[in-house]
C-alpha cells in the first residue's frame, strides 16, 4: 500500500487509474479507493474520535471527490488534488457530537477528574489488559478534541503523519511558516496538559490508565462488547508513516509524539463496508456505469 504522505509518492500510478476507472473500469475505479480510504479514514477517526462518524465521513468526502474525477486535468498531482478537498471537508463540516462534549483542555481535565479511580488487583490488570489499552487509547485521542479543528489536524498530519511542513502546506493551502507555526501550537498546548496530569511519561502525575479503566467502563468511554481503539489491526501509524517530524525542540516532544504515532492503524473493520457503500451510491453507479 502506497502511503499518499510520502515525500516520494507514485502519482502517475494514480493517473492511470482515474483515466481507466473515467473509461468505465469498476476494478481501476476500486483500487483507487483502496489505495486512499484507509488515510482517509485514520485522519477522519483521529479527527472526530468515533468509528462511526469517521466511516460516514470519508464515505462523504470519497464519494464528493470520485464524482469530481473528471474535473482533475492533472495540472496539480493527484494526492494534492484529493487531499485538499478532504481536509477542506475536515474543515467546514458540521461539528460531531464528541466535539460538542470536549472543547477544551480544562474541560477535559474536569471530565477525567470525575472519572473514579479505583486500583486493580493483579488478576484484574491480566483480565482487563485489553480495556486498559483501549482505555489509554480513548484518553489520549480524546486529548486531540481540546484542539480546534485546524491544529488538530494539522498535529494529526504533521506529528502523527510526519508529513513535513513542504508536503503539510501544500495539502492545507497555507504558507510553510504557517503550517509549522500552527504544529508549534498543537504541540505546546497538548503537550502542557499532558505534562501537568496524564502519568504515562511525567511519573510523578497520579493519572493512570489501569486506575481509571473501572471508570472508564463505567461512564461508557470504553464498551466491554465491542473496543474501539485496540481492536484487530494489522500495523501501527508509525510503521505505515515511517517519517517523523523533523522539528521537534527537545526529548519531550519527541516522547509525546511517539505515544500518538506507535497506535493503531486501522485498516480492517470498516475496510469492507465502506468500499461497498461508496461504490453502490447512485450517483458513482451513473457516473461510471457500474449497474
């Protein structure tokens, strides 16, 4: 699978598909979405917390640019094409349900301060190893949420992603200096709350992920039937985007961030649905005569 946030990405590849699938190849037109619905949707899933809502989000924005092929003159690379209207979707979408409940740092703080704490025995902590995880998971992405939409998912692309400042400014139309400058500000802000209260790298901070997974369970942030963070996943975000960011000031940073990019990167359980979904709506189905 060809990581469309590579410095070195085949485009031309994508090229051939467009003007295969446009000639009405239902095969070129699935790979097409193969090859991009998996970053779409992670960057959606990042962005608004819930597998639900990311699912119904990138089959909006995969639908809204595959009827739009035709417009693509290949005058700009097709990543950059594809990209844009995504992010701009990101942006101007109506805000999720999550993103109503956590808007901001002290706000999360006090949610997580109402969340009991409760020690676990040793056979609980063996029972209960995938929970905790999740749990850790839920918390962390939930972080994300005290951002605004815009650092958000500029920390996704440029920190999770490593997508470099070249690559990040082209995808979000803004200046370099402006997409670094706006990464700064993720970091700090983010990484601040996490310093001053969550226990996984500053010690000395009471937070912990197995003290809270009761809680967790019990105020409904981790579903004993059905994980939605440590679920079956074949690699992890770091070992699909092997570019890190190379700003990062200090040891810290660099701590904080590697938290965010060693999680999952889902690939399987909305794979099917979702490919299903997008290439059964009408509308694709007249374009590229799919009946």
């Amino acid at each position: 699978m060809d990581n469309p946030f590579a410095p070195a990405y085949p485009d031309q590849t994508d090229q051939e598909l467009i003007q295969t699938a446009l000639a009405g190849s239902r095969a070129a037109l699935e790979a097409l979405i193969k090859r991009h619905q998996h970053y779409v949707y992670n960057v959606a899933y990042k962005l608004v917390l819930s597998p639900f809502d990311a699912e119904d989000i990138t089959q909006d924005v995969l639908i809204k640019v595959i009827t739009k092929l035709s417009q693509f003159k290949g005058q700009s690379d097709f990543r950059t094409w594809l990209y844009r209207i995504t992010f701009t979707h990101f942006l101007q979408m109506k805000k999720t349900w999550l993103e109503d409940t956590i808007t901001s740092f002290t706000n999360y703080g006090h949610q997580l301060d109402n969340v009991p704490d409760g020690e676990l025995t040793a056979q609980e902590k063996a029972e209960l190893t995938e929970f905790i995880e999740d749990g850790k998971l839920a918390c962390m992405n939930g972080m994300l949420l005290c951002l605004d939409r815009e650092q958000r998912l500029v920390y996704i692309l440029g920190e999770v992603f490593g997508i470099d400042h070249t690559l990040g400014s082209q995808l979000l139309s803004i200046s370099k200096d402006n997409f670094r400058q706006r990464l700064a500000r993720a970091r700090r802000d983010l990484y601040q709350f996490m310093q001053g209260r969550c226990g996984l790298i500053n010690r000395t901070n009471p937070c912990r992920c197995e003290r809270k997974t009761k809680g967790f369970i019990e105020a409904g942030w981790v579903d004993e039937k059905q994980l939605k963070f440590n679920t079956a996943y074949r690699q992890t975000i770091n070992q699909v985007a092997k570019d890190k960011s190379a700003d990062l000031d200090n040891e810290l940073e660099t701590t904080y961030a590697a938290l965010f990019r060693h999680q999952p990167f889902q690939q399987k359980e909305h794979s099917d649905t979702l490919l299903g979904k997008v290439l059964t709506n009408p509308t694709l189905q007249t374009i590229f005569n799919l009946n």
